[in-house]
C-alpha cells in the first residue's frame, strides 16, 4: 500500500502555506492509489503545530522533537527524514520545493538511494502508476518523468497546487531517530529589512527592468507591490545595473515563479526573463514599445511610459480596494 | 589548497529548444553549447581562493568527448588539470550523476569541492547535495558569500526574502549561486595555455538509472492577449479587466 510523507517546512514557529499545497496533493496522491498520506513535523518545538495537519486531511501526524534542533542542520534533517520513511514504511516524500525543500530532499534521497524529481507542477496516476510533470529550461520546455526506485521522491513548486481544507482527527505520535552530528550548521539568518516577501512565494509579482530607468524610480514599483500586498522582482538588466539585490532576479538565471498576477514594468521580454515567468497566470505588460516581445505573452498590455502609468495603476487600485 | 570544480555542458541561454524525434528530450541540432553559468561562479570563486592560498584547481566533467570545449573553457579561466569521466550522454537520473561523480571525486583528496546550485538545462539542482552525502561531507548550497579561517568555513545562503549564515568545516562542498563573485572574461592568453592542458579521461561505471523522462513536451501555449490601450488613460480599464475578467485583484 502506499504511503505518502508530507515532509512540513516551518518558520518562526509557523507552517510555511507551501507544506499545505503538498499536504492537498499528497492527500490526493494517497486517494488516487489507494493509500494514505501522513505528515512530518521536525523540530526543537512542534507538538502544538499538530492540528493545523489534521485540516488537510492526512491521518497521521508524526513529530521528532528533539532540543538539539534548535540550531538547524540540513543534514541532520535529511537524515531524520531518511529515518522516519524507513521506520513508518513510506513509499512517497513530498515537500515544497523551497530554499529547504530543494536543499535537504537530495540529500534523504542519496540516503535512500532515490532520485529526486525535483520542482513539480503536476502529477498523474495511470494504472497505479504515477508520472510527475516538472519544467526544464526554466520552464521552456515540460518533462513527465516516472521513477523506479524504491522511494519516490519530489518537490513541489510553490503556488501551483490548490490548498483543500479537508479536516481529519489524524493520529500523532512522536518518533525516536538517532540523530547524526551536524556537518553544517544554520547561525543566524539575515533577514531582509522591512520581512519582504519572496518572489518564489507570492501571488502577485510587480517587476521592473531597465525601462525603470534607475533605482530612483524603484518606489515607482514598490508602491504598486504595497498596494497589491505583492513581491518585487527585476529583471537582469536591472540586477546587473546593480539597481535590485539578485535575489529579486526573475529568470532563466535567477527565480522562475508561477503567481497568479505578474506585472512587467519595462521588462522587454527577453528570451531568458520569459523563460522565468511565463507561466505566471497572469501576465499585464506595461512598455512603451508596441513591439516589445514581452506583450507576446502578456494577457493584457498598455502601451506608455511606466513613469506615467504607475502612479496611476496605484491609485486606481487603492480605489478600487477602499470599495 | 586543492580545490576541485564540477562544471556541466548546457544549451546557451539563448536556445529556442526543439523536441527529439524519440519524444522523450530536447533535439541537440543546431545548439550552441555553454559552460553552465552557476559553474563559472564556481570556477571563479576555486580561482580566487587558489590565487590567495596557494595550491591548484582541477575542473570535472561528466558526458562524451563534446562537453570537451566546455572543460577547456574552464580551463581557459586559468584552471590547472582536468578530468572528463566517460558518459555516452549526460544521464537522465541526477543519483546516476551524482554517484559517478563522487567516486572520481573520492580519489582527488579535496579540501573544497565547488559546484554550480544548479545546471539551466535540467533544472535538478540536486547533484551537489548527493554528492556531499555520497562523500559524508558538510555541504552548503545556493552560496552567495563564503569566508575562510584556517579549516572553518562561514557562508551566507540565499533563501526566501533573506540569507541564512552557516558554519561548516573543510574539506566541504560548497554550491554557488550569482552574487558569490564576478567571474573573469577568458582571455586570449588563457584559452591558449588551456589548449596545452591534457584532460583526463577516466572511466567509472555508471550505476543503472531509477528515474526516467517518458516524454518531454511544450509547455500550454499562451494565448495572445490584448493591448488594453495608451498611456494611463487605459489604466482604468486594465484595473477593470484585472477585477473582473481575470479576478486577479
Ligand atoms: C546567460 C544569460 C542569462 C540570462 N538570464 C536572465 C534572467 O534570468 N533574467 C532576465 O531577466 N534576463 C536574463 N538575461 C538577460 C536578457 O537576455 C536581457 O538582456 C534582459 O532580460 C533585459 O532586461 P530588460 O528587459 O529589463 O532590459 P531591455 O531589454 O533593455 O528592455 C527595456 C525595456 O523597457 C522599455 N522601456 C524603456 N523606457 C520605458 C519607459 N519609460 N516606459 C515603459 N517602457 C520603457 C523598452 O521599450 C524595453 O522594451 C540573461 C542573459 C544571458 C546571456
Ligand atoms: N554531468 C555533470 N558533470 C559535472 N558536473 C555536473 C554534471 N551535472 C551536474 N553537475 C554539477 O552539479 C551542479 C548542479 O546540477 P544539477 O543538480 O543537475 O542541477 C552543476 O552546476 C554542476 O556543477
């Protein structure tokens, strides 16, 4: 019978939304083979996280909780990981695939000797068989991938699967592993100034690029993204320019997002910056050249001056939110 | 120091990708071949470090004799030894990778192992950590910042809306990110001394693969859209569209 294992990512003693997307598809996951589907939760303090798991439908609960990890170690936990699938005959490991998702999986799938198919977007079930959907190319082109390992293992991208509220009354119990010295050690973690939000975890994006013309002009975009309660992003030009934090960088070299409502600001569209965020739902395009390729794959465009158009954009939408 | 560098052949960033026949990966006619950019940062970063302690940095490949201009590329950036391990063709299974890779890598008594965080034609981002299981050894991913103290290594990673400071010791495998360094222009004198750099070939037996592509395909092709209108007078209707057509706000 199969068994999926929702590996759970939490922050400042919160749940990241990413660990309830793979927790629905999981739940989905175990239905369509005829399983059931279990959560994780690791850390120096997680009992009180438990019934937030149980609105999704999992049946079980299990915790390692251990006080050695406080300080975090991605190889400690991947081993944990590792442990916890043998122990409770797991078949299948899903987590988001997030700065840790995408950093310690690899590493439980070296342990189980799996590979990992890293950065879903979808699944499919075919005869008890599934395949799993991922991009290459940052997103040019799609692959299905099936696996024959012993362990199935993936990530899901953040933002593409739906969160179903299906409440259960899962079991928790709380399991022993031998935790392993930590190799690498978390000491600290900068935080951005002002806790921003990450392009790779929000709904709505505002990106500029050169046609911003200069830093100067950023406020331009952070007071749309304030109004929409959106992330920043940038285009190359602009990280290279020095005028955004590469983090912000949307792209075949930098972040490939999925929001709902992407809006490029003087973004020309280049092969690279498509390949990043074309499959936003949404795509709004404001350039001042008709010509520009980004309006090629944009659902609504205007044609003029960012200078001119964004104030403007802010505030119809503070009106339209003060409704 | 003795540094090694894991360096991957990938399509230019330029590529308007075509289907194989077979259906099941992308066509390799026509492509322009690049060093993977992740892996110049690495490169970059072994360089430095070589230039300012001392010893040497040896470049590792893993494909057929055509991911040769690749290594000399590396090498052109003023690597000193190269290794290319036998593949008929880059394996479709990252563990595949990461296993062959890990045990040539065993044999080279490294104190730092540099990877890109990511190669841009599979997207896997996933070599780097098997491998630094493979070898039980500390492994930081993602780096964007890396200070050295004797044996101890303090790196800042990127990750969502911040960076996360770690500490960890040599020998370690570090994977870069952009914004570790600027990796240097090869010059016309680097690409000539790279042409006289023997590489290595070594064979290892690859293990079967457990991950397979059935079928690679275009992604949904967008419809194209509308051009609402001019300048901020078509503000208003792009804020109604958003509202009430797409229902995005
Ligand atoms: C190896 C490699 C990797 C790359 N990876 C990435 C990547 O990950 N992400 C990425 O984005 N790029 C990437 N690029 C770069 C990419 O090729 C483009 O150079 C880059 O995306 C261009 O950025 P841009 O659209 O901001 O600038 P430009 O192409 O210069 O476009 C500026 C646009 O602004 C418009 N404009 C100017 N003034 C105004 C105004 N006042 N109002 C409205 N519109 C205006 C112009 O019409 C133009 O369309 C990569 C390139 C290479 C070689
Ligand atoms: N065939 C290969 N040969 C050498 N290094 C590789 C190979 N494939 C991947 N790598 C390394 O692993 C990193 C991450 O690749 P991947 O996990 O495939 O995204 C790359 O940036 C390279 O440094």
């Amino acid at each position: 019978m199969s068994h999926i294992l929702i590996v759970y990512e939490i922050r400042d003693q919160k749940i990241k939304k990413v660990s309830f997307e793979a927790t629905s598809a999981g739940v989905d996951l175990a239905n369509q083979l005829g399983g059931t589907a279990s959560a994780l939760l690791i850390g120096s303090a997680v009992k009180d996280l438990a019934p937030e798991a149980g609105k999704y439908g999992v049946e079980k609960v299990f915790l390692i909780e251990d006080g050695g990890l406080e300080k975090f170690s991605p190889d400690v936990m991947a081993s944990a990981i590792a442990q916890v699938a043998e122990q409770v005959g797991a078949t299948h490991i899903l987590m988001g695939a997030t700065a840790l998702g995408k950093d310690v999986l690899p590493r439980t799938a070296f342990l189980l000797n799996s590979p990992l198919v890293q950065d879903i977007i979808g699944y499919q079930v075919n005869d008890g068989k599934v395949t799993y959907l991922r991009p290459m190319l940052a997103g040019k082109l799609h692959t299905e991938v099936s696996l024959s390992s012993a362990y199935h293992l993936a990530t899901l991208r953040p933002n593409v699967f739906p969160v179903k509220e299906s409440p259960s009354s899962p079991e928790v119990s709380t399991l022993q592993v031998e935790l392993p010295a930590p190799k690498a050690v978390v000491e600290e973690i900068l935080a951005e100034a002002g806790g921003k939000l990450d392009v790779t975890e929000a709904d709505i994006i505002v990106s500029g690029g050169r046609g911003m013309k200069g830093p100067e002009n950023w406020y331009l975009i952070e007071n749309l993204a304030e109004v929409l309660g959106a992330a920043t992003g940038a285009s190359r030009a602009a990280v290279d320019a020095g005028w955004r934090d590469h983090a912000e960088q949307v792209g075949q070299t930098g972040k490939t997002v999925s929001p709902s409502l992407y809006i490029a600001c003087g973004i020309s569209g280049a092969i690279q910056h498509l390949a990043g965020m074309s499959s936003s739902k949404y795509i709004v395009a404001i350039n001042k050249d008709p010509e520009a390729p980004i309006f090629k794959v944009a659902d609504y465009g205007i044609v003029g001056d960012v200078m001119e158009v964004l104030p403007k954009l802010t505030e119809e939408i503070k009106k339209l939110k003060s409704e | 120091m003795n540094i090694a560098v894991c360096v991957k052949q990938v399509p230019d960033t330029e590529t308007r990708p075509k289907i194989d026949p077979s259906g099941k990966k992308m066509s390799e006619e026509g492509v322009k071949w690049i060093l993977n950019p992740y892996d110049e940062f690495a490169v970059e970063e072994a360089l430095q470090l070589v230039e300012k302690n001392g010893g040497e940095v040896t470049v590792i490949s893993l494909g057929p004799a055509a991911v040769e201009p690749t290594i000399r590329a590396a090498l052109a950036m003023g690597a000193q030894k190269a290794i290319r391990i036998e593949a008929e063709e880059n394996p479709a299974d990252p563990l595949v990778t990461a296993k062959a890779l890990a045990e040539v890598l065993k044999q080279g008594n490294y104190d730092l192992i540099f990877f890109g965080k990511q190669a841009i034609d599979d997207d896997y981002a996933q070599v780097p950590q098997m491998v630094a299981t493979a070898l039980d050894l500390p492994c930081a991913t993602v780096v964007v910042k890396l200070d050295i103290e004797g044996e101890k290594l303090t790196v800042e990673r990127e990750i969502e809306g911040g960076k996360e400071k770690l500490s960890l010791s040599m020998p370690a495998v570090i994977s870069a990110q952009k914004g570790l360094n600027e990796p240097r222009y090869r010059s016309l004198k680097g690409i000539m001394k790279a042409k006289k750099i023997p590489i290595e070939t070594v064979q290892v037996e690859l293990a079967s693969g457990q991950l397979e592509i059935e079928k690679v395909k275009f992604p949904p092709e967008k419809q194209p859209g509308k051009i609402v209108g001019k300048g901020a007078d078509a503000v208003p209707e792009l804020v109604r569209l958003l509202h009430e057509e797409a229902k995005v706000i």
